[in-house]
C-alpha cells in the first residue's frame, strides 16, 4: 500500500500544486514508473470529464420568481425588524427596576407590567401568513389569502391533477411519532401503540415511505 | 476564494452595489441576485445533487446575506463573501438532513433510488450518437459524485467545479492541508471505481 | 465460593450494561402541529363513514371550512399531531396520499412559530412556502380534486 504522501504527490501534480522542482521531479517519475503514468492519464481525464459535465454557472428555474421571492422575505424581514423596535422596552424602565430600594415593589410591578404587555399581545396577535410558495410543477399556482370569515389563512393550489376517482384516498390516525435523527427517519404509531408507518428520505431527498398494510 | 467573472463594461461594479444595499436599496440588491444567481445555484446544486432543494438553499443564501450586508467589510469581494455563505448554507443543510448512512458508494442506497425514481428515469436504448453518450455519460457523472459522502463531495466540487487552490478549500471547509488531499484523493479513486468502464477504455 | 463469583459476575455485567444506557436525549421542539386530510364533497354518498374528530381547540372546523370551499360535507380522513422539531424536519403524515414536511425556522416575533413547509403528494412536492404559523389561526391547504369533491390539508399550531 503506498503512503499517504506518494498519493498527494499524484494529486498535487494533477492539481497544480507543485513548485517548479517538484514538477520536474514528478515529471521524470512519470517517465519511469509506467503504473503511476497510467494512473495519472485516468485521473486527468476524470478531472476533464467532471469539469465539462459539472458547470460552474446554471439557469436557474424560473429566474424572475426565484429574484421576486427574495425581494418578498427582504420586505418581511425589514416589516419584522420595525416590529421587533417597537415593542423594545424603554432603557429609562430597565434602570429605574434595577434601583435596590425597588426590589420588592420592582417585582411586582414586573409581574404586573408583564401581564398588561402580554395582554396587548394576545389580543393583538397577528394572524398565521404565508410569506412567500412556490410551485415547482408547471400550471400549478399557489394563491395565499386570510378568510376573515373562517378565521383561517388559506394557501390555495390551483391547476393540480385530479386524483383518479377510482383511486381509494384514505387517511391514518397517528397518535404519537418516533424519529431516529442518526437514520433520519420517523416511525408513526397509532392509537393502540400499533406502528402504522415508518418515514426517511432516499439520497435524492425524496420521501420514502413502508406501511404495514397495502394500499388501494 | 472563487473569483467573480469581471464586470462588463458599462455595468455597475459589485462594490457601488453593495454599498447602496448596506444603505437599504432593495433594487441594487436585486441586481446581485441577479448577477450571481447561477453562480450560487450552481454550487448549491452540485454540493446537494437535488435541483428543488437546491433552489430552496440558495435563496436561503441570499437572504442570508442580506441580513448580514451591515457586517460586510469589503475587504474580500462580495461574491467571495457571498459564496462563502452558500457553501454554509449548503453544508448546513446536508449535515441536518444526513443521508441514511451519509456512506460511500452504497450498492442497495443506490439500487433503492432507482426503484424509487423509475418512472422518472428514461429508460432507452443505447445512445446512438455522440451527443447522447455525452449526455449519458453526464448523468453518469453526477450520479457518481451524489454517491460519495458529503465530504468527499465537497471537495470535489469546491477543486474541479469552482477552482479552488487547496488552501482555499481547507479554510472553507475548514480542515488541514492534509486532509484535503486525502480526501481529494479518496474521491477521485471511488469515482474512478464507479466509472471505470468508461474511463479504461478510453486510454 | 462459586455462589460468590457468579455474583460478582453478575453484578459487574449489571453495572457494565447499564453505564452503557444512554439517556433518551429528547430533540429540542418549537411546538406542536396538528394536520389533518379532509374530504370535501356535496354528495354525501361519498363519504368514508369515519368517525375522526378535529382537536377541541379547533372549534367549528366544517363551519370554517365551508365559508372558503364550496361544498356541504367535510370529512376527516386523517389526522396526525406532530412535534416540529427545531434541528430536525418533521413529518405530519395524516394519509400516504397528502402529507407535509417542516421545517422549523424559529420562533416568530409576536408569537408563533417560523416554518418551511413542503406538501407532498407521493414523490412530488407540489408547493413549498415560507410561513409563519400562530396559535388559534390554522392553515387550510387547498389541494387535489377527488371524486366529485376535493382534498384539504388543515395544519395548526397547538396553544403552549
């Protein structure tokens, strides 16, 4: 097995990082070790073939929503950040609290100011948002809107393929979950503890799913 | 680091850019987006070999630098920075979302995947042409590097795809000198392996 | 003498088992979700006949419901109370058919929590959207059509 230092020897030359000498060095190796030689040519045309099948510059899918998107979370974040100033406590209330001979009367008037701010704050909570979708599938569009009427926030998907009316949909109840983060995987159970399915993704980020019984 | 291609004439450098972003100008950051979308999405794409995550992760990227323009220094060109917090990003969410078995080149991981996404992969005859077999080759190509660990990937397209000299990559990364060639090394030969049909009988 | 060695034995293999137990380590969380596949429909025929019901603090769900999709019938499918955790993604699988992945991405300011959502459909995502999630406000997902109706998604956010 050859030592570490003849392999970065092959790779330091295949990747330009010798110095004159020990180019010159290397070069004459080449020329007298055919083994090594080969295996240079191959790793040389592997480099070639991944730098023309791996570009360095891509189109990204659609351009103009992936710009608009952006423009959106960055006009939300600036929206979150006056917030976020707004509700700061005044620095006058912070020191006046901290007095010694308030430490009593400071405690309760924090529990009392806590209640008057997070009253405020239930009462005005805002509403769940959607801040930004995207639909990767071509004709589909997502379309998001707060129904006063429902009290709900709605996220509507339009222009997706039915499902076959013949196809049975049915639905599980699950009562609790288990994940394993070194397998990156969830198993579900039911209500009588029974597991219903298990959870991953492959190495493409897919979902995959086993269930104990078949589907329709 | 990985250089920004040089503006062309008559285009507003990256650093009058920038500084009118720091300032809040949403438009002159759009503009970066713009100039550096492909760049960012392509590094993304390669490092995590899924094309609606990688969308995901580098919109995350330039959100992310939005947030942190106040911090930016311009003492390194911005598409360094930027790149910077892509490969974060990308690395991130990979080390979070690991693989089952994050392994090498993995017979049943691979054997499942195609099971997964057969309706997806064509199914053909041979290539007739050249431009096919490039093409297959291409995906064969890819699919090798998403066969090797998050590491060995890394390093892989951080040399052959974006250019870096291997200190660049060990301060990125971050890791010794050492370990990049070693790493360098053990993908190079595990991609060898995977490919070696086409390959040995070209030489 | 025997009797003292097994003992001692059994002992030491006790003590080496149970230093090897590690502590069940819970994954942080940023609270908890419960999702929900509903049939929508005009033509009760159609219904599945099942008994599921919403959570209590989901008062008047079909009521809500029907003030933003047009049909009479809403029926639990599925349903699934989840976890998100905060380093890791979360499944909310009320049916194989519709399901969603999150991701949490913190809380959010004035309460709530920040979310990446994905909602699949088998092997296709079919809409991934940035939101923010609150307590008392749920998400209604319009999804598929199916049969003569439609498939819902329902996600809330369970008050702390």
């Amino acid at each position: 097995m050859k030592p570490p230092s003849e392999d970065h020897d092959l790779i330091r030359w295949l990747d330009g990082e010798m110095n004159a000498t020990e180019h010159a060095a290397f070069e004459t190796r080449l020329k007298t070790d055919p083994a090594l030689a080969n295996e240079a040519q191959v790793l040389r045309a592997l480099s070639v073939g991944i730098r023309s099948h791996l570009p360095a510059d891509m189109t990204v899918p659609h351009a103009d929503f992936f710009n608009s998107q952006i423009q959106v979370r960055i006009g939300q974040l600036e929206i979150d950040n006056e917030r976020a100033q707004a509700t700061a406590a005044p620095g006058d209330l912070l020191r006046w609290l901290r007095q010694p001979w308030l430490t009593a009367a400071g405690a309760v008037a924090l529990a009392v100011l806590g209640l008057v701010l997070l009253r405020p704050i239930a009462e005005t909570s805002a509403n769940s948002f959607i801040l930004s979708s995207y639909t990767p599938k071509i004709g589909v569009q997502a379309h998001a809107f707060h129904d006063e009427a429902a009290d709900a926030t709605v996220l509507m998907l339009d222009g997706l393929d039915a499902i076959p009316a013949d196809r049975k949909v049915s639905g599980i109840h699950v009562k609790h979950s288990e994940t394993e983060p070194q397998l990156a995987a969830t198993t579900l159970y039911d209500v009588a503890g029974g597991r219903l399915l298990m959870i991953s993704r492959d190495a493409t980020g897919l979902p995959l799913i086993w269930s104990n019984s078949p589907r329709g | 680091m990985p250089a920004a291609a040089a503006p062309d004439p008559g285009e507003v450098p990256d650093i009058d850019l920038v500084k009118r972003a720091q300032t809040g100008d949403t438009r002159a950051f759009d503009t970066l987006v713009t100039r550096y979308r492909g760049r960012i999405y392509a590094m993304t794409y390669h490092l995590i070999q899924n094309d609606t995550e990688a969308w995901d992760l580098a919109q995350e990227a330039f959100i992310k630098a939005w947030r942190a323009l106040p911090n930016f220094k311009h003492d390194a060109g911005f598409y360094t920075w930027l790149y910077r917090i892509a490969h974060n990003v990308s690395y991130d969410w990979l080390r979070k979302k690991k693989t089952q078995g994050d392994g090498e080149f993995d017979d049943e991981r691979t054997e499942h995947r195609i099971a997964v996404g057969a309706e997806a992969t064509p199914k053909g005859d041979p290539a007739p042409d050249t431009a096919m077999r490039n093409a297959e080759l291409g995906q064969r190509i890819q699919t090798a590097i998403a066969n090797l660990s998050t590491d060995h990937r890394q390093v892989i397209i951080l040399r052959e795809v974006e250019g870096l000299a291997y200190e660049e990559i060990a301060a990125l990364v971050p890791c010794s000198l050492g370990t990049v060639m070693s790493r360098l090394f053990y993908a190079r030969k595990k991609l060898q392996e995977q490919l070696k049909d086409v390959y040995e009988t070209t030489l | 003498m025997k009797f003292l060695l097994t003992s001692i034995t059994l002992l030491s293999l006790c003590v080496t088992l149970r230093a090897q137990e590690t502590p069940a380590v819970k994954p942080a969380t940023d609270g908890r979700v419960w999702g929900a596949l509903i049939f929508a429909t005009n033509d009760a025929a159609q219904l599945t006949g099942g008994r599921e019901q919403p959570p209590p603090n989901l008062p008047k769900l079909n009521e809500r419901l029907g003030k933003v999709f047009p049909f009479k019938h809403f029926e639990i499918l599925g349903q699934h109370q989840q976890d998100i955790f905060r380093e890791f993604e979360s499944w909310v699988v009320p049916s194989q058919d519709l399901f969603l992945k999150i991701d949490s991405k913190g809380p959010a300011d004035q309460g709530g929590v920040n979310l990446h959502l994905q909602v699949w459909r088998e092997q296709q995502v079919l809409v991934k959207s940035d939101a923010v999630l609150r307590a008392g406000s749920p998400l209604f997902i319009g999804g598929p059509a199916w049969k003569s109706g439609r498939l819902i998604f329902v996600l809330s956010l369970d008050r702390k």
